[in-house]
C-alpha cells in the first residue's frame, strides 16, 4: 500500500547525456550530469510512483527503490523507452541531454591521425519523447527544453511540435543553474498554464515539477 501524489503510477524517467560512438575511443557528447533526473527520480518516489530511470553514463548513485537500467547511445536510450513504455507506464518524464545527431558510422578501429583536418559526419536521431508521445497507448508526456536564447518560445514551440503534455524549459547558458549544477529554474508551461520555479536545489525543484505533473496527470 503507497500514498502520495503518484501512488502506484508507473513514472519512466530518462536522465544524463547519451554518448554517440566515432570509433572505440572516441564519442560525441554533452555535458548532463544527471543530476536533475535523478532529483526527479526520488520525487516520484517520495510521492509513491514505482520508477524506471533510464540513464546515460553518469556518477550517481542510484536512489532507493529505483530501478535503474544504464544505457549509452540515443538509440540505444530509444529502445529501452520503447520497451519501459511497453511494459506499462502512466508518465513518461524525458529529462536526458539526448545527442541530435550521432556519426553516420562507428569506425571499428581507433582512427588514426592524417592530414591537419578531419569532418565527422552526423546523422540525425529519433526523438525519443516525441515518440513516445506519438504511441496510441501514450502516457502523461513531460519534456524539457534546454535552451540558450529565447528560451521560453522555443519551449512553446517544442511543448506543440513533440505533442507533449507538459514541459519544464531551463536557461543552459547559465552558470548557476541548468548542466551540472545542483540547483536549477525553470518555467513549466501546458495547454493552458505556466508556472515558473526560482532558483533553487534541483531536488526542491523535482518535488515542485511531480506535484505540478501529479495535479495534470489527474485532470
Ligand atoms: O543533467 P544535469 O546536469 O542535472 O542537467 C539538467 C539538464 C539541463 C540536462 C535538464 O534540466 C534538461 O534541460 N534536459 C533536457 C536536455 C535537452 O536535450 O533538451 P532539448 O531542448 O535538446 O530537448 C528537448 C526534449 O526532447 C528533452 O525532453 C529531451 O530529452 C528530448 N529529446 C531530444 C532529442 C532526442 N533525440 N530525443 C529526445 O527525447
């Protein structure tokens, strides 16, 4: 028997960056810490979800009750989802720093040095919330929006492009908050409503975004 916010809802989490292989040594990547996931992870937890955290590689550790499946690329994080969303889910929170593009292909051995320059070429990746939110059997979606200008339209308009129930856009030019950090702020926008969260420790800023989510997710 559980009590909270989220009682008994299946949350399926992503969190941390993805990494984009170029060959055996070498990857594409970003900066996410995971931080923030893992707050938001522990919130669902605190309010009696049951939890799938997808993860990227991170150094964290991975809090009470949660379980916790590791992955590497997008496309791999892509998969993992599929198969969370399949095995039952009621909210579907996509915190990850997924890669865009990752290279066109994965050089089996470690490439040498030739020449003064060298181009990568990239491939686009699936959009793994905006999938999820495509699925017939969708759950409750939540994205974020991690943005260096403009931050609060470019939210609306991925909030409507992905079809997303709920997102949560954060200022990544910042210092303070954002990648790695371990506060954040953020406005939280849906059809209809905003809420903006000061400044604060992510694990704060967590319990806020699953009350919000819980409130929504019961409409
Ligand atoms: O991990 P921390 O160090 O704590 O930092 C937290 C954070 C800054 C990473 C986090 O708060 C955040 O903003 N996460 C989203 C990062 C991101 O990739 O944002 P985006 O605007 O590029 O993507 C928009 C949304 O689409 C996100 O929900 C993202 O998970 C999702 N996406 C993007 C690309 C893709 N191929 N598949 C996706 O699902």
């Amino acid at each position: 028997f559980t009590t909270g916010s989220l009682a008994g809802k299946r949350v399926v989490i992503t969190a941390g960056p993805t990494r984009e292989a170029i060959d055996p040594v070498r990857y594409v990547s970003n900066h996410s810490s995971g931080k923030m996931g893992y707050a938001l992870a522990q919130a669902c937890i605190e309010a009696g979800a049951r939890v799938t955290l997808i993860s990227g590689p991170v150094h964290l550790p991975t809090p009470d009750r949660v379980h916790r499946l590791n992955v590497n690329s997008a496309l791999d994080m892509l998969a993992a989802s599929g198969k969370a969303v399949d095995a039952g889910c009621d909210v579907f929170i996509a915190t990850a720093a997924v890669a865009d593009y990752r290279p066109v292909s994965v050089a089996e051995h470690k490439i040498k040095k030739a020449g003064d320059a060298m181009t990568i070429e990239l491939v686009r990746n699936p959009d793994i919330v905006a999938t999820m939110a495509a699925r017939a059997d969708r759950p409750f979606v939540v994205g974020f929006a991690a943005e260096t200008q403009n931050v609060e339209a470019y939210a609306l308009s991925k909030l409507r492009d992905k079809k997303l129930d709920m997102i949560a856009c954060n200022d990544v030019s910042r210092q303070d908050i954002g990648f790695q950090s371990d506060d954040n702020a953020m406005v939280i926008f849906w059809n209809g409503g905003s809420r903006r969260l000061d400044k604060a420790p992510k694990t704060f800023i967590a319990r806020e975004l699953v009350s919000l989510i819980s409130q929504h997710f019961s409409q």
